[in-house]
C-alpha cells in the first residue's frame, strides 16, 4: 500500500520541507488517491472531494516545513485531512442554521455511474448515519492507519480508540445492508 | 391432509410471510452478518480518487504557489491596523493644532479686549 519505503519517504519529506516543488509534486501524487478516499468516506459527497483535497494538500505544503519527525509524515497528512474534513462538515451544519437550506439540498444526487453498486450504496449509506469521528475512525483504519497511530491522529488513548472503533464497527454492521 | 383451521391459518400466514422475503434475501443477510467487505472500501477508494481531475497535482502546486505570493492575512491584518492608527493619529494632531490655533485667536481677542478696558479706564480718571 505504501508507495515508498521509510527511508526513501523521510528523504522526500525532507526535499519537500526545503521548498522543492519536484518533491511537494511527488507526496501530492502519492497521497492524492488515498485523500481522495478519506474525503469521501467522511463526506459523502463526490461534489466536494477535490475541493477538500485541494484545500489538504495546500495545507500539506504550507506546514510540512513544520514537521519536527519526517517520518510521521502519513499520520500528519491525515490528521489534516480529517480536520479539514471536520471543520468542512461543520461549516456545512453552520449553513444549514443561518440560511434556508435543508440536508436534502446538500444532498446532491450522484451522477449515473458514479455509484456503481449496491454493496458501495449500502457502504456510502452506512456510513452516513455514522458521526463523523466515527467516519474517520473507520476510514483511517482502512488507510491501514495502526491504533498507536490513531490515538495521536485523534489525540486520544490507544484504548479509547479500540473501544471507539469496536462501537463504530458494530454501528457500520447494523447499517450495512446491501 | 391438514384439516385443522388453526394449522390451515398458520401455514397461510407462513406463505404471505414468506412471499414478502425475494430471492437475494439469504444473500443480503450475509452480507449483512459480515459486515461491510474489504473489496467495497477499494471501489468507494476507487470512486474517490476517479473525482480528481487530470493535472490535480499541478492545479494543488500552482494554488500554493499564488497564495505563497499573496500577502498573508496577518500582514494585511497589520497594514489595515498600521493605517487606522495613522488616520487616528492624523486627526489628533490636527484637533491639537485647531484647539491651540483657536486659544491663541481667543487669547489675542482677550488681550484686545483688555487693552481697550484698560484704555477706557485711563480715560475715565
């Protein structure tokens, strides 16, 4: 799953960290399709994933330089993404209290095809009654995400994320109906 | 053969039941028992990455590069307050110069005034 190997991703970060664009262009393609992911899997919706990844990766560029240990580099790229994840559905409730618009507006249908089958509906449903955290919880650990890694992600006990993740798969499992 | 209207109803009940459950209802139970497989978090990966434009990367790179020139909000947040400060300070200074400009008319007119009181005093001894 993982494009480079420890050492060759620590010495990209570092390029990265120095302002080299070649760099910076090879973690975005590197990581794009695994963001694109996480985005989706905590939105739900197709209409906002490259906006959001966008936004991400922006981030990613601005910050990296502040990045004390290279080698938690996937960690930190996805506790950005589900921050700005987070901060994205909020300003969403947000909207939905100061103008006229319901969830059913928000809710923008999926072209033909992008939805190509019932077992991703159900999984896209599912997923949908879940609370965000709950979201990223799941989507982190399919990013192959281990729980030491998810407790510092989510600022949290390694135990309180197996007890998190224990809840939110038997959450998925009681939606999940294909 | 069932004679008994009990069993006759139960077994009638069992069929309208059972009517109502359609061929992929085994299926969907164990999908459903299973949970959520690992193939369905591929394609909704799959699904997510296909919503990036061609020349995503690029697009992210020049974006960063124009709001690396831009000014940030910081700065343009000192700037704004740099030069309300400066308008602030502007109309003091100019209040001050009116009000001393305006006590030295009123100081002179006074002076004016008590030069003629004098004057008509000398006179009237």
């Amino acid at each position: 799953m993982d494009p480079f190997s420890s050492a060759a991703l620590v010495e990209l970060v570092r390029r990265a960290q120095r302002g080299d664009e070649a760099a910076q262009r090879e973690l975005i393609l590197a990581y794009q399709h695994r963001v694109a992911g996480f985005v989706f899997a905590m939105t739900n919706r197709s209409d906002v994933v490259e906006d959001l990844c966008q936004q991400i990766f922006i981030k990613m560029i601005r910050a990296v330089d502040g990045l004390q240990a290279p080698a938690q580099f996937e960690s930190w790229l996805f506790r950005l993404a589900r921050n700005t994840c987070i901060d994205q559905l909020r300003r969403q409730r947000l909207r939905r209290i100061f103008l006229p618009f319901g969830e059913e507006h928000e809710n923008i249908p999926e072209p033909p095809g992008a939805v190509d089958s019932e077992e991703l509906d159900a999984l896209r449903h599912a997923l949908a009654q879940l609370r965000p955290q709950d979201r990223a919880l799941l989507a982190l650990v399919q990013e192959g995400r281990s729980h030491a890694e998810i407790s510092e992600i989510l600022g949290t006990s390694v135990a309180a994320v197996k007890a998190r993740l224990h809840r939110a798969r038997e959450h998925l499992r009681a939606h999940y109906q294909p | 053969m069932n004679t008994n209207p009990e069993q006759d109803a139960w077994s009638r009940l069992r069929a309208h039941a059972a009517a109502r459950l359609d061929e992929g209802f085994p299926d969907r139970v164990l999908k459903s028992a299973h949970g959520c497989p690992p193939h369905v978090w591929v394609r909704l990966r799959a699904v997510a990455a296909d919503c990036l434009r061609p020349g995503f990367a690029d697009r992210v790179l020049a974006a960063a590069r124009t709001r690396l020139e831009m000014p940030s909000y910081g700065s343009q947040l000192a700037l704004s307050a740099l030069t309300a400060a400066a308008c602030v300070a502007a109309v003091i200074l100019f209040h001050h110069h009116e009000l001393a400009a305006a006590d030295a008319r009123n100081l002179a007119e006074w002076r004016q005034i008590v030069a003629a009181a004098q004057d008509l005093d000398a006179g009237a001894r």
